[in-house]
C-alpha cells in the first residue's frame, strides 16, 4: 500500500512537470502571437499543474488523516486548481471561437467562482471525523460531475461551431470522450463506492486522465498552430482583394480604375460610342465628420460606393480615388444621356442618408471628360476630369465640362505638386523653434517645431504661402512625416553635439493621427534616430480628437505607453468642453493665442482663461497659454496659475542655428 501510493505520489508529480512544461511551450507562442486564448489555455495547463503537484504531496503525506490541517489545505489547493483549470480552458476555448478578448472584470468573477466552489467542496464535512463519504461526493462525484457536464458541453459547443479546422474536431471529440468519462464516473462513484471493482477504476483513471490532459496540451499546440494558418489564409486573401479594392467602400482603388479604364475605351471604340468619366467630390465632406464623426463618414462613404455600384445606368466603372472622391464611368450612346446621367448622379448622391438617429444631406461637385475627345489614356483622362472638377468646386458649380482652358490651372498644381516633392526630397523644408518657458522653474520647457520653406528662388516662405497647395494636393501625410523625422533627427543631434535633450512638440494634421501606420512610423524614426520618446510631443487639434473620441483615445494611449507626451493644440477654438477631456489621457492643453490676446484688458477672456486654467488643472492636465506678447500678459497668466508660455514676448520662432545660441544661454 504505501509503495502503491508513493508511486502514485511520483506519477502526479510527472504529470505537474509534464503540464508545466506544455504551459511554458503556450507562454513562448502567447510572447509572439499576444492572443488572449493562448494566455487563458498556458494559465489552464499551470492550474492542471498546481493541482497536480498538491495530489502529489497528498500521496506523499498518505499517512496524515483526512482531517488533519495539511491534508485539507492540500485539498483546498487541489479542488481550486482544478476547477479554476477547468474555467480557464472553456474560456479560452470561447475566445478562439469568436476571437473576442474577455473583459479583466468577467475573468475575475470566472476565477472567484472557481475559488467559491472548490474551497465549499473541501471545507464542508472537512473536520468531521465520520464524514469519509460526504467528503468523497462532495470532493469526487461533485467535481466529476460538474467537470463531465462542462466538457460534454463544450464538445457540442464545437461541433455546432462554424469554420472548423482539424484541430478544432481533434479538440471536440477529445472533449467528449473526456466529457463522457467524468460523468460515468461521477454516477459510479455514487452507486459503486464500496465496491472492490471502484478502487481498482479509480487507480486506472489516474493513468487515463494524465494521458488525455497531455493529449489536451498538445492539442492546443496544433490549435495554434492551424488558427494562425487559417489565419495568414485569410490575411492573404483580404490583401488579394484589397490589392484591388478600396478597403473601406469595396469599389475599385486607384490602381484598378486606371487599369479597367482602358477596356471600357476599347469597348466604346468598338460600339463608336463616347465614354464618359465623371469625378465626384462630396461638398463639406469634413463638416459631415467634425458634426457626425468620423464613423458617420466612413458609413457615407460606404452607402455613396453602394448607389453609385447599384445604379440604373449600369456604369463600367466605380472607383474612389481618394478621401471623398469618386469616379463613375459611362458608356454615352446619345448626347441627351449626358443631362439624364448628370441629373441622375446629382440625385443619387442627394438623396438623404440615415445614419443612428440622424438624416443626412449632402451633395456633390462633378467634373467630367470624354473619350477620345480630352485624352487618350487613363492618367489623361482622370487628370482632365480632375481640372473640371477643380472649376466646379472653385466656382460652386454642380457639374462642369473639362475645357481646354483649365489647363493652365492643372499646370500649376501639377509644377507645384512637382515642386513641393522635390523639395521634400531635397530638404528645403526647415525647421524653426519658437520657445516654451516654465513659469514655475523660470526654465526652457521644450520648443514647438514650425515648419518653413526655404525656397531656391523666393527666399523663406511662411507655412500660409504653401499650406493650402500642400493641402489641396493631398501631401499632409508626407509634410508631416517629414516635419517628425526633422524633428526626431534634430533631438538626436543636438544630444550628440551639446549633450542636451530638448522636448519637441510636433503639430500632427488629421490625416496623419488617423493613420494606423502613425504609431510604427513614430517608433521606427525614435530607434532610428536613438531619440528616447519622452523628448518628443504631438500636439492635436481638439476637432480631430472629439470626431471619434474612442478610436483617438486608442491611438493616445498607445502613444502614451511608448512615452509619447500628447496636447491639446488651440484649445477653446473647436466645439467640445472641457468635460470631455476627462476621458482623455493627454498631459498638456495649449488654449489658443485668441483667448490671450486681450486677457490683460478683457474680464470676459480672462474668466475663461482662469475657467480653463482651473478645470485643466483639476483633471490633472497642465496648461500653456499661446500668443504672449506683452509683460502684462506673462504676469496675469503667472499669477492665475498657468503652467507655460510661449509668444514672440518668450520668444520668435528661431532657425536651428539661432535657437541653438538662445540655448547656450539659458
């Protein structure tokens, strides 16, 4: 008998390495795949273990009887352990199937009831000396019954489970067999316990159950291991179709619109009929999302796609070109098609959307072209229909003709577009710093980065001279990637040659902060640079944060868990409060130069420089005022409590070289 039972003692002590060591195999895949079911199945298989090695010490410690205290606090361990294997497993297994994430607080109620169940079923009857069989069905035929049940249920849970995989049916009959199992057990241990036959079931359990859990651990592995097969199947097929398709309407892309255009102009060739490209652009698009949001947007997008793809006109080609601009191409058979498609297109677009508990207006701008008339080749032609388009909105037209004479005006976007990436290219774009100063420490905080263009010819433009082109254009994105590689790389040199680093703060546009690849782009310039990401800071406009506060606080915080500091730029200039900000994890609230200008001589904007002062201050957020020109502006904004300043009275926007003598100084 106790060789019998320090034998058992060893095999379970096998099984608690053997579980552990598959739970450290999950780890090594949870440390590059981050997916939650692989963490809730590696804390499962080291419950099993826990478990495990509390039976084994219970085999160990053989002679102790069941009343004594060891026994019944290696009896809680074991009891806990096991159900808590057992709630990690179905949770896991529920968040493979529906790739959701489980919420911290429903983990914690899963583990307290693992914790509540287990500590009842050792604790009750656990002092009684005479109670050998309340103990046994609470402890056995409880836990066996409760563990068949569940599994039983998860087999079926995976058999009526869309998109099985081999290790998904691998895992569901191993679930039931195992299912099946306990429940047997648990209705023999109720009628069969006295009998000879029990004990001997019960001793050839021990070696079934260690060899299912092992077979269950490495189940998982091959889970895993076909998940993220099925996984990159996937990946690659969205990235097959949204190689050709806009990945947010579904119409074609750029890429494709040029190269289906060349059919259809065959095709009217063939017919000798005339072909049709019309570019639409929405009127007000950005209003739609600074008064809706950006979900609101994107939602109208995807239904302007839909009428468009649906129409009665049954055009060759749908396309988005970019941001809210489309193309429809027509096959015109008769010159009165043009006013009937024209009027048809105007209406489609018009006719009101509903959105949540909104209805929604808009319209649009039309620019349009014919072939063979205005251009011979794709790029031609969306060029051509592009400049009409650029008449109609400058003029407030609904639709206009390309006409020969626009020409001159496409020229010159295109010599600019031509002229700014050059520049770009050529590094004429430079920074200047204009000075923040620490009103408690009297001491430079940081500086903000101002972009200039020295131009070749016309000397150093201010940002309003090409601005609107570089917007116009659509070169925000690349502007702004330039502007924070300027300023990384200026943090990294100015550490090297002065060993000082200064903080940073870079303005980033809307198009820029809504773009998922902002976040790598910003870690891969600090590496890069060897810049440490707390001396650099983005500065956002409160409009681009309140058109979709979830999606921006998603992208603050991970700026912010990099160590990224993020501000509020001209705050008080957009619609939202300050209630708002509560909800936002930002470090600084920059109240625009509008608000100071007059606040020495103004009660009514001092009051709401003091309100903003106050409120920031007491959501934990620091304030700096911008505009300060005067002494008595300094004073006023010092005295209500104002944490920095910057202003020509600080100091003026200064080139690299000057800034770099102003910093000797202080």
């Amino acid at each position: 008998m106790e060789e019998h039972l320090l034998a058992q003692a060893l095999l379970f002590a096998i099984e608690a390495f053997v579980f552990a060591l598959l739970a450290f195999f999950l780890w090594i895949y949870y440390q590059g795949l981050g997916r939650q079911y692989v963490k809730l199945w590696m804390l499962s298989l080291l419950a099993l273990s826990v478990s495990s090695v509390a039976i084994s010490l219970q085999n160990y410690y053989y002679a102790l009887p069941q009343t004594h205290i060891i026994s019944v606090v290696l009896e809680v361990f074991e009891q806990v352990f096991r159900y808590l294997h057992l709630v990690l497993l179905l949770f896991g297994l529920y968040c493979a199937k529906t790739q959701r994430s489980l919420a911290g607080k429903e983990l914690f109620w899963a583990a307290s009831l693992a914790l509540l169940l287990g500590g009842l079923a050792t604790l009750l009857y656990a002092f009684e000396q005479h109670d050998v069989f309340n103990r046994f069905y609470l402890r056995v035929s409880l836990q066996t019954f409760v563990f068949g049940c569940s599994l039983l249920g998860a087999s079926f849970y995976l058999l009526f489970s869309p998109k099985q995989h081999f290790s998904s049916k691998i895992l569901m009959w191993l679930l039931f067999l195992m299912g099946a199992r306990y429940l047997l057990f648990s209705f023999a241990s109720i009628i069969a316990i006295t009998e000879d036959w029990f004990g001997e079931l019960s001793t050839m359990m021990v070696f079934i159950d260690f060899g299912a859990n092992s077979i269950l651990g490495f189940t998982m592995l091959i889970w895993m291991q076909g998940a993220e097969r099925n996984a990159a199947l996937v990946a690659m097929s969205q990235i097959q179709y949204l190689g050709k398709h806009d990945s947010l309407t579904g119409v074609l892309n750029r890429e494709q619109v040029i190269e289906k255009l060349p059919l259809a102009m065959t095709m009217a060739l063939e017919k000798n009929n005339k072909l049709c490209i019309f570019l639409l652009d929405i009127k007000h698009f950005k209003f739609i999302n600074d008064t809706y949001g950006l979900k609101a947007g994107d939602y109208l997008l995807g239904e302007i796609a839909k009428r468009l793809n649906n129409s009665i006109l049954l055009p060759q080609v749908v396309g988005r070109l970019s941001g809210d601009s489309f193309v429809f191409v027509l096959d015109i058979q008769r010159a009165h098609m043009l006013d009937m498609a024209l009027d048809h297109l105007h209406e489609l677009i018009s006719r009101p959307y509903r959105y949540q508990d909104h209805e929604i207006s808009i319209s649009c701008s039309i620019g349009y072209c014919f072939f063979p008339e205005h251009g011979e080749n794709a790029e031609e032609l969306l060029q051509n229909a592009n400049m009409a388009l650029f008449e109609a909105e400058s003029h407030n037209k609904p639709s206009v003709e390309f006409d020969e004479s626009m020409q001159s005006q496409g020229r010159y976007y295109l010599l600019m577009e031509k002229e700014i990436r050059n520049a770009l290219a050529a590094d004429e774009f430079v920074l200047y710093f204009q000075p923040q100063l620490n009103l408690l420490t009297n001491r430079l905080e940081g500086v903000e980065a101002l972009v200039r263009w020295q131009h070749p010819e016309k000397g150093l433009l201010t940002p309003d001279k090409f601005l609107p082109d570089i917007e116009k254009l659509g070169l925000n994105s690349e502007l702004d990637g330039y502007v924070l590689n300027k300023a990384c790389q200026t943090i990294g040199e100015w550490y090297e040659r002065y060993h000082r680093r200064i903080v940073i703060a870079v303005n980033i546009t809307a198009v820029e902060f809504q773009d998922p690849e902002l976040v790598d782009k910003i870690q891969a310039l600090l590496f890069e640079h060897n810049v440490p990401s707390s001396f650099l800071e983005l500065e956002i406009t409160e409009n681009m944060v309140m058109t979709d506060i979830n999606s921006a606080m998603g992208t603050i915080v991970t700026l912010q868990s990099m160590g990224i500091k993020v501000s509020i730029d001209d705050f008080g200039t957009g619609y939202s409060s300050l209630v708002y900000l509560r909800k936002l994890p930002i470090d600084k609230i920059k109240i625009d130069r509008s608000f100071i200008t007059e606040v020495a001589s103004n009660d009514s904007d001092l009051t709401i420089v003091k309100s903003m002062v106050e409120l920031s201050h007491g959501l934990g957020k620091r304030v700096l005022a911008e505009g300060v020109e005067t002494v008595e502006q300094l004073n006023l904004l010092r005295h209500i409590g104002c944490d920095a300043v910057q202003g020509y009275f600080i100091k003026k926007p200064l080139p690299e070289d000057e800034f770099v003598q102003y910093l000797k100084r202080r």
